[in-house]
C-alpha cells in the first residue's frame, strides 16, 4: 500500500481553537481555548489523507500576535520543510491577523518546493455549525497533494484557495471572509483544482532570529480631517518607516503635505497606500513632490511588512542572525 503523504500541523490558536459558554455563541468566545488534539477528534477524516505531525508552538487570538509569532513561526515552519519525510505543512491561525503572517512567511519563507497552507476559522469550535472542521479537512487534503507544491504560500478557507500575497480579510463574520484583493481565489476545493498562475516571486527577504532586529514600522489610517501630527508622533516614538492607509487610490491630504515632505527628507520613508479594500494604488507626481511612494496592490498591512523588510535589508548585513 502507498504510505500516506506526511503533514506537519502548527497549530497557534485563534477562532478555529475557540471555545464559547454555549454553542450558539459566535462572538464572545475565547480564540486559542482548545488544545489541537481536540480539533483533530472532530476530524477523523483526517487519517486518511495524511499522516500529521502536529506541533503547537503557542496558543493565543492572533489580535495579540507581533513580530516574535511571525519568527517563531517562521522557523518552525522552515524546520518542517527541512525534514525530507515533510510532504506539506498545515498552518491553523486566528482569521484577524492571518493576512500579516501569511504575508510575512510569503516574503520570508522557503517552501523548499513542498505545500504551505494556512486556514483558520470564523466560529468558534464549539459552535453548533463550526467552520473549523472543514476548513481543517480542506487545508491538510491541499497540502497533501502534489499539485499544490511549488505554489509558494497559500491560504485555504471556505473551500477557496488564496495566495498569501494578495490575501484581504474582506469581513468581520462571514464564513467566507478572505478574498484576494484584485487577484480573486487562485483555486477552489470540492474538486480541488487550481487555477490561476500568480506572478514570480520576489526574492526571499533575510530574517533577524530576534524580534527587536526588526525595524518599526506604523500603518497611520488618514480620514478626512486627520491631523499630520500623528507621524510626527510616530516617529519620535521610533517608527523608522510609515505606511500611511490614504483614502482612495493613496490620495496625501494637502495638510499632510509639510510633515511628510519633512519625515522623508530626514530618512523616514513614507509610503501611500489605500484605505479602499481591493485596486491598486499608482505612482503620482505627489511622490516627487513629497518623497513618498505607492504600494501597489499591496494592503497596507503587507506595504507595512515589506517596508521593514525593506529597512532591515537596507541596515546591511551587519544585522546580527540573519538566515534567508
Ligand atoms: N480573534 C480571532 C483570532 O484572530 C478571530 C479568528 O480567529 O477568527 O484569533
């Protein structure tokens, strides 16, 4: 009989560990409750698609998780796919924060050919309709099959596949509440096919094994009205760079024009991205006017991770426990 394929499982908490005082409770339950081992006893399906190995580095709501989560994560995840008997890596994380992490491991992380999936949950795992068991069963089927190797990060939820450079958490309590931005889904479950080829890489950012080699960066959100003085404060905080969530297609108030012309003359980097939920945000002679330049189709979550990637690479290779 063929073996099996091997699955590693991370388990980190969030909604799909979630436990409520009644199973009709879907909003004040506690992310991260359940220990993993009960999230797989709702699923023994599971044993036929893989063999799992299941590690559970932390437990926690991922409103909580910072840039020492994305690390510690990140270098299990790449211990995983360095053991040759690992054929896909199943990822379980809370649904608020899953954009960052997924972003971050996208820029970060070396799948070594083999699949990554990240899932989570929108109800918690006592809930009379649990979301959790199928987006678990779906993630594990996906990493199990050799057709989701060499795809790079991917994010399995509601019977959609994202890839975790486009992914936007679009809702704050649908079932299906991801989306990716201008890309759409990259494949869908039930059949599982994938369908659509994302754009090449860029090449993996170099990581510090300690959190404080990161370097700060703030997403400041713009409303009509806001004052320029918050990025003043953000800076004398210690922000070294700012990603500013503008309204429309990254469109600086006039107001804001002498702070961030200052911020980007003494070094700071300032970059415009949209409070709009999907489209890009393009180059504008602001940008010769100000220094500042646009994200692209970038969340400002994601402009935020590629901009302190983008200063740690910068700070040079003197920056101590760097691994690629
Ligand atoms: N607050 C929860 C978390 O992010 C929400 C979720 O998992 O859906 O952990």
């Amino acid at each position: 009989m063929t073996p099996l394929p091997s699955v590693t499982l991370i388990a980190t908490g969030g909604t799909i560990a979630g436990a409520a005082a009644s199973d009709t409770d879907t909003t004040t339950y506690t992310a991260g409750a359940l220990p993993v081992a009960t999230l797989l006893e709702a699923v023994p399906q599971l044993a036929s698609i893989a063999t799992l190995q299941v590690e559970q580095p932390f437990s926690i709501d991922s409103k909580d998780a910072d840039e020492r989560c994305w690390l510690t994560l990140r270098r299990r995840a790449a211990e995983a796919l360095a053991r040759q008997e690992t054929d896909g890596l199943v990822i379980l994380h809370g649904t608020d924060t899953l954009e960052e992490t997924a972003y971050f491991l996208a820029r970060t992380l070396d799948p070594c050919g083999k699949a990554v999936v990240l899932t989570g949950a929108m109800r918690p795992a006592t809930a009379l309709s649990a979301d959790g068991p199928m987006n678990l069963l779906d993630a594990v089927s996906v990493a199990a099959d050799p057709g989701a190797c060499g795809k790079g990060v991917l994010v399995c939820f509601d019977r959609k596949l994202y890839d975790a450079r486009s992914l936007r958490k679009r809702h704050t309590s649908a079932l299906d509440a991801f989306d990716g931005g201008e890309c759409g889904p990259c494949g869908h479950l039930a059949p599982l096919r994938f369908e659509r080829c994302s754009e090449p890489a860029r090449p993996l950012a170099a990581v510090p094994d300690d959190a404080s080699g990161l370097p700060r960066v703030e997403v400041l959100y713009v409303a009509a009205g806001s004052r320029p003085d918050l990025l003043t404060c953000a800076i004398q905080a210690g922000a070294r760079g700012l990603v500013l969530a503008l309204p429309g297609n990254g469109s600086l108030p006039d107001v804001w024009h002498p702070a961030v012309r200052a911020a980007t003359a003494s070094g700071v980097p300032v970059v415009r991205a949209s409070r709009c939920a999907s489209g890009r945000v393009s180059p504008h002679p602001v940008d010769a006017r100000t220094g500042t330049r646009p994200c692209g189709a970038c969340s400002p979550a994601a402009a935020r991770i590629d901009l302190m990637l983008e200063l740690l690479a910068a700070s040079g290779p003197s920056a101590s426990g760097q691994t690629p």
